[in-house]
C-alpha cells in the first residue's frame, strides 16, 4: 500500500478485512482499501510540531468496534478518534483532518492504543464504574459490519499506553464537557505495548473448572522486561509478572488456540491453550502461557522461546 514516500509505523485491518488504517511517520493515519490498495482517506494530525509545520509521528492506531471509526496516538501524546466516512464535528471531511474525538492527559509520546469491547451486560462492575461518575453509556447504533450478536449489548473503551509510564482507560461515548478518563494505571516503566485478553469462549472451559477470570477481558502492558495484567474497569493490578528478556520487551501478541474437544488428556497443563508471544530488543521471541488459573496464580510459565538474527 503506498503512503506517499513516508514511512509507515503501525497498521490496523478492520474486522471485515476489507479497510486497513496505517499510521504513518509524517502524522497522518490513511484509510485504504485491502484489495485495490487505493487511499480512500487521510486524516492529519491537527497539532503541528517543529518547523516547516511537521507533524509528529502516528505509532498506534485500532478500530473501534462498529468499524466507522478509528482511534490512533504518537508522538504528540495525544489520542484522536477519526470518523472513516466523514462528517466529523467541525463539519470536515476526511482530507480536512478534523478528529471527532481529541483525548488528552498523556505527559509522552502514546505507543499503544486497544479497544476492550465487552457486554454491558455480564460486566455490572463496568456499569457501577460509570454510573458513579455520573455518567451514561449510550447504546451503539446497529451496523451491518456488526457480528451475530446484537450490537445493543456491547460497549466499549479505549485504552492508551505511553512513555509517560501510564496507561489511561477512556470512555469516549460519556457526553462532551465530562472527563473521558475513567481510569488511570501506572506500569513503573515507558510502556511499549498493550495487548487486550478478551473473554474466553465458553467451549474452551466446557470440560474444565472455568477461573473467574475466564469471564472478563484483560489488559496487559510491557514496559521494561516485565508485564502486568490489569481489570480494566476497575484499574486494579492482577500481577506483575518478570520475564527472562534482557532488554526492553517492545511488542505483544496473543495466541488462541480453540481447546480440541476430542483431545483425550487428563493433564490439565497439557490442554493450556492461551498463549502471550513477547518480543524484545534482545532479540527473543518467548511465549508464555496465559489461562486464568496462571494468572491468579501469579505465574506466566515460560513455553518456548526462539533467538532471532534481529530485535
């Protein structure tokens, strides 16, 4: 996909794998077509640095859940919610470069950003957060691009990870003039990278005890050689948790693997199925194993790990 000679720092695809977000070195965020590879949209930065009216670079971005917007942050410490098929408040289009959202309170350059989707639902502690804040989650409107559920029964947050050491949860549907923070976590170090844990299925526990935690989505961050597991409703810490790379862990990757229902294994350690990859400077790629029963337990054990030529 070409982004005008300028360098590319991060990608999203939306779910439906037809529209890719890229983020790029110059500060814009292009919406693209998968298949023709055509520009359909580019949304600047609206807070121009340095001479000459550079822009700062954009390092993250994701799609929010009804895949009509998009959230990115970079270097400027800011997160923007761009609308993909226009009409944004300030009554520009997508070249214009008006952002529908602007969330502020990050003190360095945003590295991560993700969306914890989850139904309303089965998560009252998530309604009682809110409500206590005085504040009132409208429903999302119903969208072709919506999956078999109704999309009356979801909500969502937006979640940011920055070298300012915290990661902030925003509720971006609260009315305009509220604080859109609901909740701010601190991880100790620059935070590189954010990975969302969400529920688990309901088959991967239909032959075992479910943990408590199988019900809810996770947030986990790494900064440093460390990562920390957090409820992102309430900001509360699950677990610190050390790992054996020797230098900064800079990217995260989730890997679900549907339990087998004709695996004939009593071993319990042998079914593990969820899986986090982590990858760092010192070249390491290790992957480590995730269930609920690991996490409250306070433990990641260590599955597998490979060296690689390069970080």
């Amino acid at each position: 996909v070409p982004t005008g000679g300028v360098i590319s720092e991060c990608a999203s695809h939306r779910s439906d794998g037809k529209l890719v977000a890229i983020g790029t070195e110059g500060g814009t965020v292009k919406i693209c077509d998968a298949n023709s590879r055509a520009t359909l949209r580019t949304f600047h930065s609206s807070n121009k640095q340095g001479g000459g009216g550079d822009r700062k670079a954009v390092r993250a971005v994701s799609w929010l859940r009804d895949g009509k917007r998009v959230v990115a942050g970079g270097d400027d410490g800011l997160v923007r919610v761009w609308n993909v098929s226009g009409g944004m408040k300030d009554g520009g289009l997508g070249n214009s470069g008006g952002a529908d959202t602007t969330l502020r309170g990050h003190g360095d350059k945003v590295t991560s950003v993700k969306i914890v989707s989850f139904r309303s639902d089965d998560h009252p502690e998530a309604k009682q957060k809110h409500k206590k804040g005085g504040k009132k989650r409208p429903r999302n409107n119903a969208s072709a691009l919506d999956d078999s559920f109704e999309s009356s029964t979801w909500s969502q947050l937006v979640v940011s990870g920055s070298y300012d050491h915290t990661i902030r949860v925003w509720d971006i549907e609260s009315p305009d003039g509220e604080d859109k923070c609901v909740s701010i976590m601190n991880h100790g170090d620059p935070v590189q990278a954010l990975l969302v844990l969400p529920p688990v299925e309901r088959s991967y526990t239909s032959n075992k005890k479910a943990s408590k935690l199988d019900n809810q989505p996770l947030l986990v961050s790494a900064g440093g050689t460390s990562l920390k597991i957090w409820n992102p409703f309430n900001g509360s810490c699950l677990g610190t948790f050390a790992t054996k790379h020797a230098k900064t862990i800079t990217s995260l990757c989730l890997l679900d693997i549907p339990y087998d229902e004709s695996e004939d294994d009593d071993n319990e350690s042998n079914r593990r199925k969820r899986h986090i990859l982590t990858g760092g400077l010192d070249g390491l790629l290790r992957i480590h194993s995730a269930t609920g029963e690991d996490i409250s337990s306070g433990s990641l054990p260590f599955l597998h790990g490979m060296q690689i030529a390069e970080p």
